[in-house]
C-alpha cells in the first residue's frame, strides 16, 4: 500500500502555555512507531511531559532539535503512514428533509 507523510505540531500543552523546549527525542529518523508510543519529552515553564506518538508509522522527519523551544502549533516530527483508499464519505442512508411545521407556536409569557 502506498505511504503519505502526515506531520504533527506540537500541541496545546493547556493552561495557557505557548512553548515548550524539546528536552529529549525517545524516537530517531527512520524508527517505526505505533500510535501512543512515547515520542519526544519536553518540558514547559510549568513541567516536563513526554507526548505519546498520535500515529503509527516510520519517522520521516524531526523538525526540532535538543534544547529548542518549539512554539505551539509549530511542526514537530512527520511521519510516514499508510495512506487509505478512498472511502464513501456517507455510512447509512440520508434523513429525508422533514416537512415544515403547519402552525408555529408562539410562547409569550403571562401577562399581570
């Protein structure tokens, strides 16, 4: 089956925190890694986390190096993963439209 690269940025670590300094990669250029794999620690002014691989594939690419600060939303590593057939985007049947209501109903609150 045919490969795709997908790349990952990093994430929103939460608490309102922009950046985060790669402390150390648990994975190398060319490693295959399945989806919730340990990926890369890294450390913000708050803690140090280890983010878990969000897929299964072969690491194409680090785009961050050791001690970098990596600002949120930048890329973080690209992988290269099975690409999938397409698929009918619609599983089931389509509601038909439902008709429009005969009388509308008005709630108006109690008058004094």
């Amino acid at each position: 089956m045919a490969e795709e690269n997908v790349t990952f940025t990093l994430p929103d670590l939460g608490e309102g925190l922009v950046e985060a300094t790669v402390l150390e990669w648990q994975v190398s250029v060319g490693d295959v890694v399945e989806r919730n794999a340990p990926l890369v620690e890294v450390e913000t002014t708050k803690s140090a986390v280890v983010i878990p691989s969000p897929k299964a594939g072969r690491i194409v690419e680090l785009h961050a190096r050791e001690d970098q600060v990596v600002p949120v939303g930048d890329p973080l590593v690209t992988f290269a993963v099975e690409a999938r057939e397409q698929q009918a985007g619609i599983v089931g049947r389509v509601p038909a439209e439902e008709a429009r209501p005969a009388r509308r109903v008005r709630l108006r609150p109690p008058s004094d």
